[in-house]
C-alpha cells in the first residue's frame, strides 16, 4: 500500500480522514509500522493525490489531518483490454497487475477454452473485482478506478461491441504463432486482446483477425495470462 486510498465515505470535509476497515488498519500496524505524526501518501477515489498526518491509531481507526490532496494520479495508458476470463486465482492476480500498470478499461470475455463455471465465481462479484482494483490502485499510487464490464458470449461480442470498440482503436490480438511481433512504444488508442489459459481457438482467432484486428507475437515463450498481459503492456506502451 504505497497510498492510503480513501473512498468519500472516509472524508470529513477536506482536512479529515478516519479509515475504520480491519485491511487498511492492519496494513497501517504491521507494513507500515505508522505511529501519530507519521506523513504518508494519501489519495481519494476518482481524485488527488497528496500527504496527510497521522493523528491517532489504534485498532479500531485511525484519522489523518489531510494537506491538500492537489496532485494528479499518473496517466493511465491508452488501452482497452479484454482478457479472455482466466480462472479465478489467475482472474484477481490479473486485475491488481493491469491495474497497478495503468489500464483503466477492461472487459472480460468468453471463449471457447474458458471454463464456464469461472462465471459463477464469487471473484466476479462487483465488490471482490474492486477489492482487486484497489490493491492495484494502491501499489501503484493511483486513484482513478478502471472500468470492468463482462462479455459473456464470444459472438456478440464480435458483432455487436467489437466494430465500435475498433472504430476509434487500433486492434492487436496477442496469439502465439502469430507472423508480426509485438511493436514496441505504442502511444495511440489500443484494444489489446489477450486469450485464455488454454488459447483462442483457431475460428475465434480468425473472426477477431476478419473484424480488423492485428496479430501480433511475443516470441517462441508461451507465457501465462498473467505473464503475458503484463510483458505485452510494457513491451506495447
Ligand atoms: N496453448 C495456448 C496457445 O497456444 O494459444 C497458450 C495460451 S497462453 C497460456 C494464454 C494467452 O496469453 C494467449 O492466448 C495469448 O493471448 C497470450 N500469450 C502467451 N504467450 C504468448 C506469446 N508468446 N505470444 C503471444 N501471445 C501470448
């Protein structure tokens, strides 16, 4: 937690922050080791970024003095990902890595090689995706959440979202195999696709290449969901 990430619910007025849940509490206690008169990073939801001082702890609150919160977060990266739904444990890691990278539109999508009980996963909760968002957000001294919406059929997703999605991006889906190389040092509007544990299967690859989506490799090293979406996010921006 390299930022005490405050939500409204935590501000009294502008100069005030009381932080009452047992997670940030006992990240306080035993990462940080915070005592009274300690500055840390702070920010708010959807807001600035700034330092405040710790004016009391103890196991049930603990309450900053806020200086002003007047610094911006860092600029998000120019993505749009979909991520074909890994499962579960992979699905949490995923979302705090792309988060803590910059990635603030995410849509998670089946395919053919999804699981189809991945969908009933308690991770998919609205509360549990934030939760890992969060934690992203907070490693990685951020405040703005990223979007997550969930297609959960491959084919409308390819008819009716993807045309307008592209519309305004460039399309690269990373599939092993794939003759061009992953380019390097992006700074345009991006869909990147990325596919599940056991790949896109061959109809899926060319429906996404026939809608205007570039193909794209990274090397002969077949790379976990969690591997690859993150060496493709720093390799591509
Ligand atoms: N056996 C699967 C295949 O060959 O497609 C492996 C899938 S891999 C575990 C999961 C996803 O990570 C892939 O669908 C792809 O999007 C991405 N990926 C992993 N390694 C890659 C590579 N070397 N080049 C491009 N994409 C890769």
């Amino acid at each position: 937690m390299n930022l005490i990430l405050l939500s409204p619910a935590d501000l009294e007025g502008d100069s005030l922050a009381r932080v009452r849940d047992p997670r940030r509490l006992a990240h306080l206690h035993r990462v940080h080791r915070a005592r009274p008169g300690d500055r840390l990073t702070l920010g708010v939801e959807g807001g600035g970024i700034g330092r405040g001082e710790l004016l009391s702890l103890d196991e049930h609150e603990a309450c900053f003095a806020i200086d002003a919160l007047d610094q911006l977060p860092p600029p998000a990266l120019p993505v749009h990902l979909v991520l074909a739904l890994p499962r579960p444990r992979m699905l949490a890691r995923s979302l705090e890595h792309v988060t803590a990278l910059g990635v603030k539109h995410i849509t998670l999508l089946h395919s053919r090689r999804v699981e189809k009980s991945y969908w009933q996963s308690p991770e998919l909760a609205t509360e549990k995706i934030q939760a890992h968002l969060v934690l992203g957000l907070e490693q990685a001294r951020d405040t703005t959440l990223p979007a997550v919406t969930l297609a959960k059929g491959f084919r409308p997703f390819v008819e009716d979202r993807l045309p307008e999605l592209l519309a305004e991006r460039r399309g690269l889906l990373a599939h092993p195999g794939m003759p061009r190389a992953c380019p390097r040092g992006l700074s345009d509007p991006t869909l990147l696709l990325v596919g599940p544990e056991g790949g896109f299967i061959p109809w899926e690859v060319e429906q996404l290449l026939a809608a205007g989506c570039e193909g794209i490799h990274l090397g002969p090293r077949i790379l976990r969901v969690e591997t690859a979406v993150t060496a493709l996010l720093a390799r591509l921006f």
